[in-house]
C-alpha cells in the first residue's frame, strides 16, 4: 500500500498559541495540496518549548482546543494529522501525542519519561500503547528522547507498525557542553529516522521545530540554555533512504511511501540496558540526572497540581 506523507518542520513560539497554530496551519494546508494523506507536525508544535512553569499555561485536556482544531481540518480535507500536546489530567501533566482523523478518530500516547529538565514539568506516562491500527495503515510513534531507550524499540518491534512518526521539540546542546558531545548530539538525531527504518523496516517520518531555543534551567542559579532547534525533517523510505527532506527553515517534506514490510528489519541484537542510541556518556549522565532531580520537584511541588486544576481549556 502507498501514502503520501509529509513532515512539517515550523518555528514553535512560547506564550503564542494562536500564532503557532496559523503557521501549522498554514504548512498543513500546503502538505494537503502536495497530496499528503498523514501530516505530521513537530512535538509540542502548538505549546512552545521552555523549561519554566509558564509552560503549563500551554496545557489543555486530550479533547481540548488542539484537538478539536485537528478535528475539524482532518474531516475537511479528509487527512489524518498528528501533533504532541501538553496534556493535563486531573493534578497531572503529560506530553501527549495525539492523531486525529477525518471521521472523529483519536489516538493517543503519552511521552514515555520526560527527557532531563521535562521532568520538573510533566510526569512520564509509562509504556502503554506506541502502536495504531487507523483505516490508512498500522501507525507508531515515539516522541522525541524516547527514541534513544532501548524500551521504545523493543515494543516498537513486538506491535510492527507499517509506518513510524518520530515527533521531536530538540534543540542542540549547549555551548558549556563540550564540542564532542555536541556534535554527537547532533549526529544522533539526524541518523535517528534512518536506524529506526532498517530496525523496523519500515518508513519513518521525523519532524522537529526551527528557530532558536532559549530557556534557564531549573535550578541552576539562573544558567542558560540557549542553542537551536536541530532543524532537519525528514521521510525515510524502509531501507532507510531519505526521499524527502527539509533543513535550516520552515516548510513541508512530502513523500509517497510503502507501507508494510518487503523485505526483513535489521536483525542485530539490541544493546543491553536503557540506552538504544550512541549517545555520549556525558549526555546520557546529564540527562538522567535532571530527569531524576525534576521527579522529585514534580511530585513536591503544590503550585503544578494548582496549575494542573485550574480552569480547562
């Protein structure tokens, strides 16, 4: 089976939900002229990205306004479209993908754990589903650094998806990091779509957002993370070929893929432990550190479960 499918690569605004939902908009509408039956738009698209508590200003319900936005472009334009939102749930955040499609369709799955400085921000959602059956083919999904745990692949290889979305809000390292790590950073994430393609054997659509990234860190005494987004998107064919790609700006990489499996994934056994990815040490001990810090905030703190029970949006 073929599918047209497009990665859409946007600049993602703090505080601008209204504005980050014209510029999807606006690359949606262009993805449906080129054809594009599944869109899918960066993590966090409409939300914004920034490690501060003003981020729950961002949050809505599975069915709030993001979804009800989706909702109505997949039932007039006939396509399924996907996005990560920042979920509230009872006293709880969660990021959340979401799927929407043309007849009312909804599925979801929560980011597994929250990557690093996330977790002073929302709670992960454990492993439950990555896997769809939709009308258009067997979609799975992994958000962003879930990608780099050996969790994510191996219940990706046990449900077999035909196709594979890899939604991403991922800026580089910073600059106190040292060049080593954040080349390797960079790397990484670029070969990422095409590691899952060959283990899966399938296509994989990569988005992540474009412009810059500037935020203080959770309990550094004001230190600032400033770098930009790694803004290359990309589709992979199931050999792990890029057929369509989009870097350094805004815009739209369409593709028609097949679906399925025509030839048999990488059969390499996964390595042993948490860690998919060949991640630095340095990254992999920075990350886990402010990931454990920030459960800890997370679970402490009395003004998120205020936000997280304030009014619905």
């Amino acid at each position: 089976m073929k599918l047209t499918v497009a990665a859409v690569q946007m600049e993602s605004r703090n505080d601008d939900w209204e504005g980050n939902r014209r510029r999807a908009e606006a690359h949606i509408l262009e993805a449906v002229r080129a054809g594009a039956r599944l869109v899918s738009l960066p993590e966090f698209a409409l939300a914004g990205y920034v490690y501060d508590d003003t981020i729950w200003e961002a949050a809505e319900p599975l069915r709030g306004r993001t979804c009800q936005w989706l909702d109505g472009l997949c039932r007039q334009h006939g396509v399924y479209i996907a996005t990560c939102i920042l979920e509230k749930d009872g006293a709880d955040f969660f990021d959340t993908f979401i799927l929407c499609g043309p007849n009312g369709e909804v599925w979801s799955h929560r980011k597994i754990e929250p990557a690093a400085c996330e977790a002073f921000f929302f709670k992960g959602g454990g492993l439950s589903p990555n896997v769809f059956d939709t009308p258009i083919g067997r979609i799975g999904i992994a958000i962003c650094f879930d990608t780099s745990k050996t969790h994510t692949i191996r219940s990706l290889i046990q449900n077999r998806p035909e196709i594979l979305l890899l939604q991403y809000s991922c800026p580089a390292l910073p600059a106190f990091f040292l060049k080593g790590d954040r080349d390797n950073w960079v790397e990484v994430y670029k070969n990422t779509a095409a590691l899952y393609a060959r283990r899966l054997a399938v296509p994989v659509v990569a988005c992540n957002k474009t412009g810059r990234f500037s935020s203080t860190l959770p309990m550094s005494l004001g230190l600032q993370f400033t770098a930009d987004f790694v803004d290359t998107s990309v589709i992979v064919d199931a050999r792990g070929e890029a057929v369509a790609l989009i870097s350094g700006k805004s815009g739209v990489a369409c593709a028609e893929v097949d679906l399925g499996h025509d030839h048999a994934p990488a059969a390499e056994p996964l390595p042993r432990g948490r860690w998919f990815l060949p991640l630095t040490l340095v990254s992999r001990v920075s990350t886990e550190y402010g990931r454990k810090c920030g459960m800890v905030r997370y679970a402490l703190s009395a003004k998120r479960k205020r936000a997280a029970l304030g009014p619905k949006i």
